[in-house]
C-alpha cells in the first residue's frame, strides 16, 4: 500500500475529484466522520468527530480533512452524500459545491414509502411478525429444517428486516417466498389441534399474492442498487438511464391491483423528488452524454441541444484555462477502435457512407479559435458509432482521447452515484470498535482500522 506521502503526490496531480462522506456513531457514542476521494478511488479514512452535526460543523471539518490532503476545492466537482438537510446545506449554501443526492438512500426511501401504503404495510407488518416469531421461538425453529428436507428445499432461516440496510426487505420477501410451503407447514405443526385458527401473524392467500406481486418491483430497485452502489467502475452516468427504466417498470397498468398502483404513485413521486431540479437534471445529462454507451440516450431533443450546448460552454472554458490556448493545436477524437468493441447500430448502417467521423470536413490550417476546436470535437464525438453496453468508458476515451473531451469526460465520469463506499468504510469499523475497545481514544481507531484493512 502507498504511504501518505506518495498518496499525497498523486493527489497533487489530480485533475478533478468527487468526494463522499459519511458519519457513524460508535457503541460509546463516538462520532466519526468518513471521507473518502473517487478520482477513482482512493480512501482517505475516518476521522473522530465530536460535537453537534450542523450543517456549519460539517462545512468545516470537510474543509479540515481536505485541507489535511492539500486537495483543491476548485477542482471538487461534486460531493455525493446523504440527502439530510444538514448535508445539503453544508453543500449547497455554504461550501457551493454540487450536491449529487446519493441515490441507494434514494431508492431506500422510496421503496419504504412505498411499503407504509395502507393494504401493503399491514402485510409488511404481519410478515415481519412471521419472521420474527420463526427466528425466536426455539421449537419452530428446530422444526424448520426438517419440514423443508421433506419438502425438497434448500434449509434456510428466514431473513429479518433492517431498516437501515438497503434491499433487506426484498430478500426478506424473497426469501419468505421460496420456503413458504415449509412455512406454512411448520406453522400448521404447531398447532395444539389441527382445527385451531391460525396464528395472527400467518398470511392469507391474498397477502401471499399481494407478496408475490411485489417481487418484480423491488428486484428492479435491488438490481439497480447494487449496480449504481460499485466503487470500482463508472456509475453517475448511469442514473439517468436507470431511472429512466424505473419510471418505465413502474408505469400504471389498468390490470394491477390498487394497492400495487398506488404502491407505484408513492415511489415515484419521492423519487422524483430528488431527481428533477434543474442542477442535477443538467449533471445526469452531461455524465449521459459523455459515457458513449449512453450518448444517443437523451431522447428529448430540447435536452440534447442543451447538453450539447453545456457541453460546449465547459469545453470552452477548458480551452481558455490552457497556457496555450492562443495557438492551440486541434486534437481531433480518435476514430480508432482498437481493443473497444463496437455495437454497429441500424442509423450507423442506414447513413454510415455519407456520415463518418473521417467525412466530417475540418479547415486545413494548423490554428483554430475556441469555438472552432469546441464544435469540432463535438462533431467528432457525435459521429462515432456507439459502443457495447459491456465496454468500459474510461478505455473508450483512452482509445478515443480528444484533447479536451476526454478531460471533460475525466472531469464528470469522476462523480460517483452513491455514499456507499463512506458508509462501507463504516461497516468495517464497526467490526474493529468492539466492546472491549468501546472506551479506548477515539484518535486511535483509524490506525485500527489500516491496520486491519491491510
């Protein structure tokens, strides 16, 4: 592992970064926060963090950590994080820094909206007393396992809910689902006499149904979860075009029940809620645009135009920020498509001849002004064929490296789409902050935590 100070060498020439953060409490009522910087990907660690959590404390002690790292808060694009008012404040109003609401809290939040619907929440509430009547009572418990040897199913316990861990809930269910048959049978076991009512907490065949009709509904936001929650490949870029596939899963269909329709109206509603300003809106269409897997998928031509003309605007500004900007030497996007694997798409075929990055005339002079390397590059990027979904964007632009393209790509693609990897970071310190260590300094648990990690 690379000592501080060669992490701090490679810091310094960082060209832009995100950062997500996180704040735990310990056993002993330690407060700690966690920083970690994707630039991709590098953990900075967790450091104690007393006192109140107000918007201002927060403010400062992120200034303190990245201070700490002589990072620049100029070339900060955006800080992923929670989505409670303290953190949007302390990124909004008083560090300006872009908040990109973190959407595995998003789509938590929405899928437990969705769950307190009335209909749907009494069959939650009633399942979880099931679950917890099987994972407490020792007789039940026992039983289990034989009821499904007999039934030929894998023996499994079933899953508790927790509230706090994304997607608990759908494995709960799931879960529920596949042993229902031993379920039902142990419960029926259980009986004084074979003729006594069933328990409260034992499902109807209505809520078994109203269970079964939820599983496709939360497996989209258990799927879209795990893929927009990794740290170790590109994920802003894929929330615009997830949730564009969210809002089309969930679209009403007369033949739900109006429970799974209403079910439907809640999350979306809050998912909206936190995906539609005009800020972040302009964010997920750049982060779209340049991942070129993604770029023909802003399908709204009044939001490509304006994409493009952001996209513009930034590059621009790139241009102007380089020492040589005057005599700047046009670098067009490469059309070599060595080691990326290319998709040919049916526009691609219809217009291919007569439109080719190589057909696309440029003026035979050595220097351009801003404007006319700007367009140029953007016409470049337009006209090359869309890749594979399974390609990796960072070698596309490796391959494909305009001058400045490529470094707005670097610049945006950098942001990540969830706080998971500063919450993640927390999952391990528990696991080091043990009972036995409740009391000891809070100043000695990062060490821990290295030591531990490595």
């Amino acid at each position: 592992q690379p000592s501080r100070s060669t992490m701090e060498a490679d810091i310094a020439m960082l060209y832009n970064y995100c950062i997500t953060f996180d704040i735990w409490t310990s056993r002993s009522i330690q407060s700690y926060i966690s920083l970690i910087v994707h630039y991709i990907s590098l953990q900075l660690g967790a450091n104690p963090f007393p006192g109140h959590h107000g918007a201002e404390e927060l403010a400062s002690k992120l200034r303190e950590l990245v201070d700490s790292w002589e990072l620049s808060f100029e070339k900060l694009v955006a800080i992923t994080c929670g989505n409670t008012s303290n953190n949007v404040k302390c990124c909004d109003e008083i560090l300006k820094i872009f908040h990109l609401p973190c959407a595995g809290h998003v789509l938590n939040l929405a899928v437990h909206d969705g769950l307190r619907v009335r209909g749907i929440s009494e069959v939650v509430f009633w399942y979880c007393k099931l679950t917890e009547h099987f994972n407490r009572s020792g007789p039940v418990r026992k039983m289990l396992p034989g009821v499904q040897k007999e039934k030929g199913l894998p023996e499994q316990q079933l899953i508790q809910d927790v509230q706090t861990r994304w997607n608990s809930i759908f494995q709960m269910i799931c879960r529920l689902l596949k042993q229902k048959e031993a379920v039902i049978e142990a419960v029926h076991h259980t009986l004084p006499h074979p003729n006594s009512p069933l328990p409260a907490y034992m499902l109807s065949d209505v809520e078994w149904k109203q269970l079964d009709q939820l599983v496709p509904l939360l497996q989209l936001f258990y799927d879209t979860t795990a893929w927009i929650s990794a740290a170790s490949y590109v994920t802003a870029s894929v929330l615009g075009p997830s949730l564009v596939m969210i809002h089309k899963a969930l679209q009403m269909v007369n033949t739900n029940p109006q429970v799974i329709r209403c079910f439907k109206e809640v999350v979306l509603t809050k998912v909206d809620k936190y995906f539609t300003s005009s800020e972040t809106e302009t964010f997920l269409n750049k982060s779209c645009y340049l991942d070129p897997q993604f770029r023909a998928f802003i399908q709204k031509i009044e939001s490509k135009r304006t994409t493009e003309e952001q996209i513009q605007m930034d590059l621009h500004q790139l241009i102007e920020k380089d020492a040589d900007s005057q005599i700047a030497t046009l670098d067009h996007v490469s059309n070599s498509t060595t080691s990326v694997s290319q998709t040919p798409t049916g526009l691609n075929r219809l217009m291919g001849t007569i439109f080719q990055p190589d057909s696309i005339a440029c003026p035979d002079r050595t220097t351009y002004t801003t404007s006319e390397m700007c367009a140029s590059e953007i016409a470049h990027y337009n006209a090359l064929p869309l890749p594979n979904l399974d390609i990796n964007p960072l070698e596309w632009w490796k391959v494909h490296s305009g001058k400045y393209m490529a470094k707005l790509a670097k610049k945006v693609l950098c942001v990540v789409g969830t706080s998971t990897p500063s919450e993640s970071l927390f999952s391990t310190t528990g696991d080091i902050v043990t009972a036995p260590r409740d009391c000891s300094q809070a100043q000695t648990m990062e060490r821990r935590k290295f030591l531990t990690l490595h």
